[in-house]
C-alpha cells in the first residue's frame, strides 16, 4: 500500500480548522443574546444561562469524546458532533423558548464543540514530526478562535433579515452539512506512516519534544504534570474568557465607547493569531518557557487593565487579551502530548481541558460580581492578574514527568 502524501497531511490540518470554524459559533453566542434581550425580552441572566451550560457541556465531554476519539477514530466522533450541532440549532430556533435554548444550544452544542474539538488536533499532529506539534496544533485551533469574525456578522444578517428562529435553523443546517463533510476527511496515519516535517531545525528546543512513553489516563492523573497543567489552564484561561464576555460593557464602562464589538472582532483575530504565533514559538523555546511568557504579558495586561479608558488603550487591551488567551490553546494539548505521549492523546487532552472548563466558569463570575457590586471591573483584574502570576510560578516549576526505568526501580 503507498503512503499518503504530504497534501493528505495538510488536508486533515485544514479540515480540522474548518470544523473548527463552525464550532467556534460559542463566541458569537453575544449576538444571540442581545436579540433575544431586545426581541423576545429575555434578560441578561437569562441569555447568560445557556452560554454558560454550553462552555460546561463542552469541557465535560471532552473526556469521553476523546476515549472515543482514540477507541473509534476521528470520523465517528465528527458524525456525532454534526448530529449534536445541527439538532441543537434547529431545536433552539423551532421551540424558541428558554428550555428549548438550553437544550438545543446549552445541551447540545455543547456536546458537539465537546465531541467536534476533541478530534481535529490529536489527528492532526500524528501526520507531522514532533517538533511540529505546537505548529499544526495552533493551525487548527486558530479556525476556533476566528469564528466570532465570521458568525457574528452573519448572525447579525440571519437575525435582522429572518429573525432569531430562522437564523439558528440556517446555521445548524449549516453546521451539520460542514461539520459531516470535513469530518469525512480526517483520518489517522496508517501504521508505519513516517510522519511529514523533516529533521527538527537547529534553534528547535529539544528538551520535552518527545514524551519518554505514552501514558494511560490512569497513570497520567496521578503525576503532578497533569495536575499543574490543568490548574495553569483554569487560571490562565479565566482572564481571557472574562475579558471576551464583557468587552462591550467594559469599553462602555471605562471609555463611554458604544461600539465595543468592533473590539471583540478585534480580539477575535488576535485569538486566531496567537494559537498560530505561540504554536510555531513553543516549538523553539519549549512550552513551559513560552507559557511563562504568555502568563507575564497577559498578567501585565491585567494589572493595566483599568487604566484603559481610550479606544487605543481598550485596542491594545482587546489584542494582548486576544493573543495570550488564544495562545493557550495551542500551547496546552501540544504540553500535554510532550508530556504523555500520543497514544492516549484524545482522553489525556480532555481531562487537561477540563481546565478550561472551570477557567469559563471562573472569569465571567469573578468578573460579573465585580461590576454588581463596586461598579467597575477593578478588582476582577487585581484577581485575573494574581491568578496569572500563580500560573506563571506553576509554569516555572513544571518539567515533563520523569519516567523510571526497570533498572532504577529495581536499585529503588
């Protein structure tokens, strides 16, 4: 049997940033949200409710999706998700009602980001050298990031030309047709595959590039690597996520700037470039090196937050938001595979997301708090910046797991 070639590879890498282009319709969610507060008379908490059971959803079955995902392979895990995406929306948009948004879009687009992100990024990297992991792992989640600068315009057009209940029935036919399609495309290497990318560059940094061995989930959740990289994911990852939620009233609040969505789109693009850029970075400097990089600007950022009150300031704020938190996404499953292996990648990565789960939580609490009860986000940035600097001492600390040889525990 001939081996793929090397388009087949970069086939499955785009593939994986297409399915995740539609999977990223969670960060346009506020365009739903202000619809449904202005045309149906919801309130704030109520549109709350529904992103926030999304983002849960989405990091719990990360788990069992990636045991899938290493049990069945890519394709299945894609079929679901595509099911999942397009019931949900269609769901939300037919009953148009709180439960039924719960349930189409809290329940079930929740368990399609959970199944259709668990996919892509292990099954990418396989086709590529080690010293590509950071590369090809930022590559397909950048689709995830730049989605809010496709779906929120368009939903903004489906919303004021057919209404709310149209708009999610279009965008779930839309979700399940593109998700089933790319989803036929991925594919594991065949066994004996020599993986693409060449001899690693010289200024590439060798140290924890290629996991000693594969570790099971069992074995992987009893290291203090593990443990640390969740907690550096939920800490890190809830000043971003608190900084997307509330970028619109925070540029109200500090700048009396009513169009503060042209900064969301804004950080969007960030958050795409930054998955790509930290990527190709920790593939040189090593992973914990560049996320102790990402922690220090994006707590500096944090400290400064306040004091933006101008559109160039909040801008600058929107994009260093944007780059650091979309950096974690590329750095965190390629760390976790340098660590443990790519045997187990699915599982192991979602146990490590679960991080993310309870970094979505966190930030836009934390941050929802401050504003009700002092009026300003002051203190939600003194906390997102000590949380951050708590990440960054993890980060120092964090070497890969050092693996016991037959001999040593023999000697032991």
């Amino acid at each position: 049997m001939s081996q793929p070639s090397v388009a087949r590879a970069w086939a499955v890498t785009f593939s994986g940033t297409g399915i995740n282009l539609c999977l990223g319709v969670l960060y346009a969610w506020s365009v739903y949200a202000l619809a449904m507060q202005q045309q149906w008379g919801w309130t704030a908490t109520m549109t709350s409710i529904p992103y926030s059971i999304c983002a849960l959803v989405f990091a719990l079955l990360m788990v069992p999706a990636g045991r899938m995902l290493d049990k069945m392979g890519p394709r299945i895990v894609e079929i679901i998700a595509a099911c999942c995406a397009g019931a949900g929306m269609i769901i939300s948009g037919v009953t148009a009602n709180f439960a039924g948004v719960i349930i189409g879009f809290g329940i079930l687009a929740g368990a399609a980001m959970g199944f259709g992100y668990a996919a892509p990024t292990p099954t990418a990297v396989k086709w590529f050298q080690p010293h590509m992991k950071g590369q090809i792992s930022g590559l397909v989640v950048a689709g995830y990031g730049l989605a809010a600068m496709i779906w929120a315009p368009v939903t903004t057009r489906l919303v004021k030309s057919m209404g709310i209940k149209q708009a999610f029935i279009v965008e779930g036919i839309i979700f399940f047709v593109v998700i089933a399609a790319l989803g036929l495309v991925l594919a594991a290497p065949p066994p004996g595959h020599v993986p693409f990318g060449g001899p690693p560059p010289a200024r590439a940094t060798a140290r924890g590039v290629v996991a000693q061995r594969d570790f099971g989930p069992g074995e992987m959740v009893k290291t203090f690597q593990f443990w640390s990289l969740l907690i550096m994911f939920a800490l890190s990852a809830s000043a971003g996520l608190m900084i997307i939620g509330h970028l619109a009233k925070i540029s109200l609040v500090q700048g009396g700037i009513q169009w503060g969505y042209i900064f969301v789109a804004i950080l969007a693009v960030a958050n795409a470039g930054g998955r790509i850029l930290a990527g190709w970075l920790s593939d040189r400097l090593g992973r914990t090196n560049t996320m102790l990089l990402v922690f220090t600007i994006q707590a500096i950022n944090m400290f400064l937050f306040s004091t933006y009150k101008t559109a160039g300031t909040l801008l600058t704020g929107s994009i260093l938001t944007g780059i650091a938190y979309g950096a974690l996404l590329a750095l965190f499953p390629s760390a976790t595979w340098d660590f443990f292996g790519l045997k187990n990648s699915g599982i192991n990565y979602g146990l490590v997301f679960l991080g993310w789960g309870i970094g979505a939580q966190l930030g836009p609490i934390i941050a929802g708090r401050a504003i009700d009860i002092t009026r300003t986000y002051h203190l939600a940035y003194i906390i997102a910046g000590i949380l951050l600097i708590v990440a960054a001492v993890l980060a120092v600390v964090t070497k890969p797991p050092k693996v016991v040889t037959a001999e040593e525990a023999a000697r032991a």
